[in-house]
C-alpha cells in the first residue's frame, strides 16, 4: 500500500473505507460448446483457475467426488519429465490469416481446449498488429504506458497464460506448440526451435538461458516464454523477434505511474536484438518456414500439409468469436488485474508536500479513496465529496470524470476558489487515466 504523507496540524485526510484483505482469486468458469465432428469433444471438465503470487500457486482443496479440474499455471511449470517413447506422433501446422491479437488469442485457446493430442501435435504460427500483450496475472498499469498506447494505437492484450509482458508488431512471429498434457516439453521445443534456426543460419549464436527464454550471444533477448497446462491438454508460446519496432517497444513497456504498488507477477526487463539486425535474409515468412519444416521432420506428416487457416471461421470453430469478443472486453483486459493501491501526486507551488490522492483498486474498481491537501485551499466537506465520488467507479478516465462532474453539481456551499481547486484536481486525476 502506498504510505500516506504525514499528517499534521495543516493536512487533512479522509478514508472511504478501510483496506481489507483480498478475497480469495479462485473462481470456476464455464465449458466452451460442442464443436465440429472432425474433432474430438472435451467435455464435463470442470475448469478452474487457480492464480498463482509470485510464482507460488493456491489451491483449491477437492474433496472427494469433486469432478476432475482443469488447471491454469504460470509460465514457471516445469516439463513433464522422462523419456519420450511414444512413436512419432502425427503434426500439423497452422498458419493463422489474421492479424487481430484478440482473434489469434482465441483461436490458440479454442484449439487448446477443443483438439484432441492424443496422438496429433499441433505447431500454430502468427503474427499480431502492433500490440502490448499482458500475462493472466499481470497488472497493465504497472507493465506498460496504457494511456500511451491507445495514443498511437496500440492494442491492450490479457492473454489466459502466465508470464510477462510483451511487444508484438508484424515484424514478430508468434509460435504456439500445443500438446497433450503428457508430452509437454517445453524446453524440448525450445532447442529444436534453436536447431532448426541454427540450421538455416548457422552463424547465429543460439541458446537456452535458465529462464526458458532465447537468447543471442548469450546476452540479448530474443524470445520470451509462457505456458498453459490441463488436465489433459497444454500449450507452450514464445515470441520470436524478427524485425520488430524496439523502438516501440522500449517507449511502451515502462509503467506510466510512479506510486503504484501491486502483487501482480512483474515482467523482468532484458535487453533485446531483432534476428534482421544479425542476418539481413530472414524475415517473418522464411522464419516461420525453416520451423515448421523443422516440425515436420519430428512428426508424421509433410510440408504440403501446412495450412492456412481463418481462425474467425465460425463454421470451422464454432464459438472461437465469443472468446475473442471475452478476449477484448474491459472486464478481462482490466477487471481481471489483481488488486493493486495507487497514489496520485500533484507538486503545487508553495506547498512543501504535493497534494495526494490516493485510491485502492480492485477488479478494476475503485473502492477506496482519499486525498490529503490543506485545508486552507478546500473545505473538510469537499475533500470528503471528492473522495466518495470516485469510489465504486471503474479505474477509467469517463468513470472517474463523470463521478467527479455530479460531485460538483451537487455540492451547493462551495466557494468559487474551492469550485476552482476542485476541477482543477479533477483535471489532473482524469489526464493520468485512460
């Protein structure tokens, strides 16, 4: 929680509420409907989420006769172990047509939970508009510069797997292995995606650091990494830096506030380098090629079997457009940040201590709020009207703004000069949102 200012004889503070414990972050959500006769259905899977805090996971007790759950971890999931002896399994490879981060999104998850691996991998290769992608546990205020970025028009993604946040332009390709639960290996896949890359472009120094990202001359970043795994099914990402913008990508990802204070899983920050900037020849369509070649010679199956695929096709997968629209919605993007508390601070001239305005969110919503000034400036009244007008409304600037607008409306014994402060403060909390 972000410490108030010391008081004094000067200073006045008022608090809504009081801050209260967070309440439990396990919550069941509903099945996906039936799918089309060339797939296999999953079904009566009761699937739960179950959030992980700083890489440690809380679970929920089942008791006996409790159907089997379905559970969603953070990136840092080890592989499943053990010698992989089953025969070659048959493989197939996506290459998505859209470049819609929400759609790509959804259709990797539909798949996820729609397809039958028993004996069939399957490789997905995309690619996203400019796009600030977030990991399930994430908070997008302390990861990037929100209100940056609905400036230059980049998009605001929550994935449903863990692990940190990233960049994605078309100059990145986006690689998905998706597996049964059983033959999960995700650090398997990522030295056959080094083999394959090293065997295009066998200049290139390629590794495996200990954190499962891909790396360059064992200091620049070239992908990250992030998991999600079932009860019988799984999938493992990664990132591929191509010829991204790094220019970008360095403006956004830094947090467009000062005193915030979160348990949210934090991204670690690493220098990164584009694989153009190393060898000239690759692009996204040879990169995304030289893989799934690669794919193919540890699977049954033959490059002529690479398809494209129109991950919106609702005749195809049905019900892949409800995710996305989920995907997109305020509620996910933002309502599903973990509670966080933030402090607003405003320097004033004269004033040895900057005004504060400090304010507790949850789900998104502003549940709590005060502010400490001098009360010389602005009466007890409208410093409390202040504070309970924020509070219930969504962390949004047109949520905060409209509550502020009905508090000064329906405040009749303020001054001139407080009316004045009071939008002037106004001003200032609604420019830091979004």
């Amino acid at each position: 929680m972000a410490a108030p200012c010391r008081r004094s004889a000067s200073l006045f503070t008022f608090s809504a509420l009081r801050f209260h414990t967070c309440p439990s972050l396990v919550r069941p959500f509903k099945t996906l409907p039936s799918i089309s006769e060339r797939l296999t259905i999953i079904s009566s899977v009761t699937k739960t989420e179950i959030v992980g805090k700083h890489r440690k996971v809380r679970h929920k007790r089942v008791s006996e006769g409790t159907p089997s759950h379905r559970r969603c971890f953070s990136s840092a999931i080890p592989d499943s172990g053990g010698v992989n002896t089953r025969p070659k399994p048959k493989g197939i490879v996506y290459r998505s047509t859209s470049t819609d981060p929400f759609v790509n999104l959804a259709f990797e998850d539909w798949l996820y939970e729609n397809q039958d691996f028993t004996n069939t991998d399957i490789l997905l290769l995309w690619r996203n508009e400019p796009t600030v992608v977030i990991g399930r546990h994430q908070n997008p205020w302390s990861e990037c510069k929100v209100k940056r970025l609905q400036e230059l028009g980049i998009h605001l993604a929550r994935r449903r797997s863990g692990g940190g946040t990233v960049y994605h332009d078309l100059g990145n390709l986006n690689v998905t292995f998706l597996t049964s639960r059983d033959t999960y290996r995700r650090k398997q896949n990522l030295h056959d995606l080094v083999t394959a890359l090293k065997g295009r472009w066998p200049s290139l120094d390629l590794s495996v650091n200990k954190r499962d990202d891909l790396v360059l001359n064992d200091t620049y970043k070239l992908s990250g990494t992030a998991a999600k795994l079932g009860r019988k099914t799984a999938y493992h990402h990664c990132t591929l830096l191509c010829d991204v913008n790094t220019q970008a990508l360095k403006d956004v990802l830094v947090s467009g506030f000062d005193g915030l204070e979160t348990t949210a899983t934090a991204s670690i920050r690493s220098e990164v380098i584009n694989l153009k900037d190393v060898d000239t020849s690759i692009d996204t369509k040879v990169l995304g090629d030289t893989i799934a070649e690669y794919f193919m010679t540890n699977h049954q199956g033959q490059m002529e079997q690479v398809c494209d695929v129109d991950p919106t096709s609702e005749a195809l997968y049905p019900g892949v457009g409800k995710i996305a629209e989920e995907l997109k919605s305020w509620e996910w993007v933002y309502g599903k940040t973990p509670p966080f508390n933030i402090c607003l601070r405003k320097p004033v001239n004269g004033l040895a201590v900057p005004l504060g305005v400090y304010m507790k969110v949850k789900k998104g919503v502003i549940v709590d709020s005060y502010m400490e000034c001098p009360l010389l400036w602005v009466s007890e009244g409208v410093i409390q009207d202040i504070g309970y007008s924020m509070r219930g409304r969504r962390f949004r600037a047109v949520d905060v703004q409209a509550g502020l607008e009905k508090s000064l409306q329906s405040y009749r014994r303020m001054s001139d000069d407080e009316r004045q402060f009071a939008e002037r403060l106004g001003q200032f909390i609604v420019d830091k949102l979004v």
